[in-house]
C-alpha cells in the first residue's frame, strides 16, 4: 500500500525530519487544547474536527521522523496503519480513520444540508482518543 501511494504521488519520500516531527507533535497537543476550549463553549463541530486535527499532526510527526510527507489526509492514515500497526493500538488507528471521514462531512456536508451534527459526547470521546493517539506517536518519537 505504501508503494502504491508512492506511486500515485500521495506520500512523497524526503529527508528525515525531527524539527518537523517535533513541530507536529506541538502543533497536536495545541489542537487538543483547542477541541477541549470548543468543547466547553459548546461548539462540538468544531471541537471534533479540532481533535482530528491533533491525531493528524501527531501522525505526520511520523512521516516527518519516517522521512515522508503526505499528500492527503488518507494518505497518512494508510501509512500509520501499515506502518505502525502494531506499535499502536488498533482503536486509534480506527478512530483515526472515522474522524478523518467525519471531518470531511462536517467541513464539506454532503447531499444532505444536515449532513453531520455532532454531539457532545462525540467530541468529548474524540478529544480523550486524540489524546491517547498522541501519546502513543510520542512513545514512538522516544519522546
């Protein structure tokens, strides 16, 4: 699967970069700080796309380290899953890849005008996944 998304152009190899590994991983602790505030002041929507965004940052601090950069957001799911399958738990992984199709309903919508309305208690779940999900990338990045 990497190879192929190689191919396609959808993670392209470059330098290892710990800089921005590092820089990521910050970015991602913010984004949680963000989707905890959101959280708060009600707004779920946002707050779960917010925790996303922290588990994206968090994965490509991987791509950095691994000396890759992503040219999509599936891109990168699909390179942790194959990649790092075993070093992180499966449920992140999973909630990785869900968040990723929500936050793309949420942002985009579909055909329905009401495509995604989050709830509460979704983006607390996804605030305490994107918050296990970083740990676990910092574990690896021997952080």
């Amino acid at each position: 699967m990497i190879e192929e998304l190689i191919r396609e152009g959808q993670l392209v190899k470059t330098a290892p970069d710990t800089r921005k590994a590092e820089n990521s991983i910050v970015l991602a602790k913010s984004k949680i700080e963000t989707a905890r505030a959101e959280l708060a002041a009600g707004i779920y929507d946002n707050s779960l796309v917010s925790a996303y965004t922290a588990m994206f940052h968090a994965a490509r601090a991987i791509l950095f380290k691994d000396g890759f950069k992503e040219r999509g957001h599936y891109a990168v799911y699909s390179y942790i899953k194959e990649r790092y399958g075993t070093a992180i738990e499966m449920k992140y992984l999973n909630e990785l890849n869900v968040l990723r199709t929500i936050r793309h309903k949420v942002i985009y919508g579909d055909e329905d005008a009401n495509a995604k309305e989050v709830r509460q208690a979704e983006a607390e779940d996804a605030i305490a996944m994107a918050s296990g999900f970083v740990g676990a990338v910092r574990k690896i990045l021997g952080d």
